[in-house]
C-alpha cells in the first residue's frame, strides 16, 4: 500500500466532512466515495463475523489456534507475550503519569519516552502478526475492508448508485483490487480523528465554533445519519470551544496541535494548588521549574530565580528602593 500524503489540505477535508463523500480517481474517471456512518459500522461488524464463520468452516485455524502451535513449537512463548502486555502497561503508565504534570518540559520528555514505548510495542506486535500469518480473524477484517471499500463507490455525487455491482466485484482481478485500495486509503485515510481534530483548530474554521451546540446548523439531517466523521467534527468543535473558553491564557503557539492543548489544560489542573501560591512577580517559586515552564503556567520568575520573601528574609526583614529595583532587572 502507498503511504498517505503527508502535506494535508485541511480546507479540502473539511469540503468533504460536510458533503458525507470523497471525490476519488480510479481507471480515467471520477467516483464519489461515501464515509463510513455508526450504521455502516454495525453492518461491518455483523458481515465480519460472517466472513470468520465461513474461514471456520473452511478450516483455516483461529489467531489463538495458531499461537498454541507456535508456542508448542517455541516460536512464540509465553514470555513474548508478557513483553507485549509490559510494554502496553508502560505506555498506559506513561500516559497516566503524563495527566499529573504540569511543568512543560516534564510533559515534553514524557512525550519522547511514549512515542519510543509506542515504536518498541509496534515492532512486538509486528513480529507476532507475522508469525501468526493468515487466520480466521485476519480472513475476516480483509474481506470486511475489501467489501466495504468496493461497496463505498458511487457513480453519482448523491450516492444513489453504487459503481461496484456483485458482477463486477467477482471479475476484479487482485491487481485491479490492490488499485482500488491504493485510490481509496490516499483519500480516506487522511480523515483520522488527528486530522479532524486539525481541521478544527485550523484559522478559517474559528467562524463556525458559534453554532457547534446545535447540530442542525451544520447538518440538515438527524443525528444518527451523519457519516462518524460528521459526528467527531462537532464533538471536537464543542470539545475545543470550550477550552479555548476556559482557558485564555493558552499561549498562541499551542493552539494548532490537538494533544499539546490538551497537555496544557491537564497542565493547568493539575498546577492550580502550585500556582495559587504565586503572584504575577514571582513571589515564590516551583520545585524543579525551569523559565518556559513559568511562562507555559502564565507566571513569570524572577531573573534571580529567588522569589521576593527569600530575599526579604535575606535583607533583614526589610527592603529599600534599590533593593526592588533589583528584583526588576
């Protein structure tokens, strides 16, 4: 499969939010390709278990059949898979600990340790997908995409006829199969929820956070016909609107990247018991704290890093003109 364009028009996946559909290139012509609605996922779900009975019936062995054997033939151990669940209980822990920091470059060194834990899991997880090959689960989630990709192409921009009729289907050959899949997850794939999120904090977007409490000012239909991506860009429309009210200080500089605002809303939670003891002139100061850690929690410290009681203390009890003037400079 090729790799999703990094470069991401977000003005381009808002169009196709709204309109329910992606305009997608396949064989010289145009189709429109309909996003997966909560309905469509229960179809998918019902029609997966289908596909694992069939493999069943035909033989094919299940994922945990599969692993006995290879356990029994000291391919994978019980050990292999006690790494896997460590390293899934590390990444949890990292993400839990990450909530209860507030300083901004504990949460930074966080976020490289996480994202490090995420490659080691996903090379554990790779190697045991690999061993395990093909099975009644993997059977069943192929045929299920392949099916629902083909059955999201419509002929028309009102997806009234679908390209793919079960003709068709069966006289695709896998190159022909591979292309279609090729076409579709270019296009598709950039619809995941990092980038709705996106979408959201993009400039040109800002006009519409008015009008997210009612859904009917974005869609003129009911709730459960929206297509998921429908329903996840007014969820994270009210989501940001609210923490942008709640919370004006947020610097500039965070409010394009969804995880870093969310970082600093935990942030400023869980400092609120710290920076109460602190007044806008850096009259005490914070464990640990570096200068862009004051800044991220809206304080400013003292170029002394001392805090003015300190040096209260250390004049005696009392303080002159020149002594606050040192305190400024």
């Amino acid at each position: 499969m090729t790799s999703v364009p990094t470069k991401v028009n977000f003005r381009y996946l808002f169009k196709d939010i709204v309109y329910g559909f992606s305009e997608v290139e396949f064989a010289g012509s145009t189709f429109y390709v309909k996003h997966l609605s909560s309905l469509d996922q229960v179809d998918l779900e019902e029609l997966e278990e289908s596909f694992f009975q069939e493999a069943q019936k035909r033989g094919l062995p299940t994922e945990e059949e599969i692993l006995t054997r290879l356990r029994d033939e000291e391919m994978w151990t019980t050990a292999d898979d006690a790494e896997i669940t460590k390293a899934e209980a590390y990444i949890e822990s990292l993400e839990n600990t990450r909530k209860q920091l507030y300083l901004k470059t504990q949460i930074e060194d966080n976020v490289v340790e996480r994202d490090k834990a995420r490659i080691r899991l996903n090379q554990l997880l790779s190697i045991k997908s690999n061993l395990i090959g093909k099975s009644c689960e993997t059977h069943a989630k192929s045929r299920t995409s392949d099916h629902y990709i083909l059955k999201s192409f419509y002929e028309d921009r009102e997806l009234q006829t679908p390209y793919f009729s079960e003709e068709k289907i069966d006289e695709l050959n896998k190159d022909e199969l591979l292309e279609i899949i090729i076409s579709y997850n270019n296009k598709i794939l950039c619809l995941n929820d990092d980038n709705i999120q996106r979408i959201v904090l993009q400039d040109f977007y800002s006009a519409y956070f008015p009008f997210s409490d009612n859904v009917m000012n974005f869609y003129d239909k009911p709730l459960f016909e929206l297509s998921l991506n429908q329903v996840k860009l007014i969820v994270f429309t009210r989501m940001f609107k609210n923490i942008f009210e709640g919370y004006p200080k947020m610097p500039d500089t965070l409010k394009k990247d969804p995880q870093k605002i969310i970082d600093y809303v935990n942030a400023q939670d869980k400092a609120k018991d710290v920076t109460d003891t602190l007044d806008k002139d850096g009259a005490s100061t914070i464990m640990g704290a570096k200068e862009e850690d004051y800044e991220y929690l809206g304080y400013k410290q003292n170029p002394q890093g001392r805090s003015l009681s300190d040096m209260l203390k250390a004049k005696g009890g009392r303080m002159d003109m020149n002594d606050l003037m040192e305190t400024m400079t």
